[in-house]
C-alpha cells in the first residue's frame, strides 16, 4: 500500500439537478467538500439529502450538473481503480471462491498470479478471513461478505475508499463489529475514505471529520471535527466526550429531518391529530 500524500478529494460548488420541467428536482446545491490525504471523513444528512449523489460523482459514475470534483488535482470524468468502491449490497461474483474475488481487479488489470494471490491471502488474513479462501460468496455470512467487499477494494491498491452505507444491512453486533474492523484496516493503510451512514455513532466512531448535509436540496450544514483519539475502540461509545458530539450532531439532523418532513410533523399535529413523539421527539425516529 502507498504511503504517498495522494488520495486528496475536493468538491467545488457542486450541484446536481434531476429530469425537468414539471418534474425538475435540485438534489445538490452548491456543496464544497473535502477529504485530505490519509483522512477518515463521513457524510451524513436526512434521507434524499444528495448524499449518495455527491459519492457516485467522486467515484465517476454520475456528472455533476455544476460544479468539479478532483482527484489530487486531476477532474474526476469516469470511474478509475484509483477509486476503490464499497456499496451497502454485496456485490461478489458468487461463482467466484472468496480469494478469487478478492484477485479480480488485478487479474484484469494483467497482474501477475503469483503477485495477486499474494496480496490477496495477504488482505484476507488482516480481515480474519485466510481460512474461507475456497468458499463460495454464498457460503459467508453478509458480514463476511462485506468484509471480502472492503478487501477487494483495497486489493487494487487505491489511493482513496468510498463507501456508501457499507454496513447499513448488517445486524447491529455485526455492525459494531464491522466498525472495529474497518477503523484498524483504515489505521494500517491510511487511505483517504469518504464515508456515507445514516447512523451517527457510527460516523463519530470512525471519523476524522463530519459533514452534517441539509434537507434536499442538500447543501453543507456544519462541518464538525471529531477531536478523539486513535485507536479508536468500543469503550469510546461511553465517554462524556462521544456523547456529546453524538448528541450534537443529533440536533443538526433533527432540524433537518423535521424541515424534510414538513411543518405538520414540526408542529406536532396532522389535520387534527396529536403525535406523541415521546421523551426525545424525532430523535426516536432517527
């Protein structure tokens, strides 16, 4: 893996308008972000904010309407194997044995057996997964198969990891375990991550930096750094430290979810009818 100061992202002005006429929707409003080299940043916001849309345009799936997205300076038009790329679905080739999968990109990329197989086992044993070498995807847990999804992504030696919700199927102690995982792979390798979650914790955990995102169209709200130290370890969950910035963060997202929901929901009444939100108001919902 590269030790290089490269893998710094930058988003100017961006903006991303979908269909038109009647059915024009303005996703994305003038956002600048950006992620430094080696630095762990999430992105989190309401549900439509334009999250996902922001991730596909670094990753070169998706043009911007406005605005330019770069990759160490370089405009970002297509997507490139200095983009590593981890969705929320496991997207494993389920006729290929785990080690194959993991060896794809290199072995299209004319690497050599010998020096992908390599890497491979390599990769597979930090993510505690050497002895599953010969089974098929569908043989591993969704955990297992997302960690095999996060070591195919970093096979092909990246200068930066996005991932969108990569643990968002995941059941809440696979979850917890996941994070543990992804922060000590992250501390190894030191890549640049952009990082998408609806779950705060989680990104308060993981995160050098958070973007809080804007009801749609989505635009920056906050910038809030997470002053913790590394490692990072399941104890912090507990500390007046993190719950104060998980609590934080909280109110930043409630404020939009309630303006995403409308002012009906805001006022506490539908046409009439009372809503007990209970003790803590929307935040239950989140």
């Amino acid at each position: 893996m590269s030790n290089t100061d490269q893998g710094r992202i930058d988003c100017r002005h961006i903006g991303v308008v979908f269909g038109s006429g009647d059915a024009r929707t303005e996703a994305v409003e003038d956002v600048s972000l950006t992620v430094e080299p080696h630095e762990f940043v999430s992105l989190i916001g309401p549900s439509g904010c334009g999250k996902s849309s922001l991730l596909s345009i670094v990753a070169g799936f998706t043009k911007p309407t406005r605005g330019t997205a770069t990759l160490d300076g370089v405009p970002i038009r297509k997507p490139g194997a200095e983009r590593g790329v981890v969705f929320q679905q496991y997207s494993l080739f389920p006729w290929l044995r785990v080690r194959e999968n993991v060896e794809f990109g290199q072995k299209m990329a004319g690497v050599s057996r010998a020096k992908r197989e390599s890497t491979a086992r390599t990769l597979l044993g930090l993510a505690g997964l050497l002895a599953f070498e010969n089974h098929y995807p569908d043989q591993l847990s969704g955990g297992m198969k997302q960690r095999i999804g996060i070591v195919r992504a970093l096979a092909a030696n990246p200068r930066v990891l996005l991932m969108d919700e990569p643990f968002g199927a995941l059941d809440t102690q696979t979850r917890t375990v996941m994070q543990e995982i992804l922060t000590n792979m992250w501390q190894r390798f030191r890549l640049s991550v952009l990082f998408i979650t609806h779950d705060i914790e989680e990104a308060v955990f993981l995160s050098d930096r958070i973007y809080v995102m804007t009801a749609r169209p989505g635009r920056i709200k906050a910038e809030i750094r997470v002053p913790l130290p590394r490692p990072r370890t399941p104890a912090m969950f507990d500390t007046p430290e993190f719950v104060e910035l998980v609590q934080r963060l909280k109110n930043l997202i409630r404020e939009e979810s309630l303006a995403a929901m409308g002012s009906e929901l805001a006022s506490g009444g539908v046409d009439g009818f009372s809503i007990d939100m209970g003790p803590n108001g929307v935040e239950e919902m989140l």
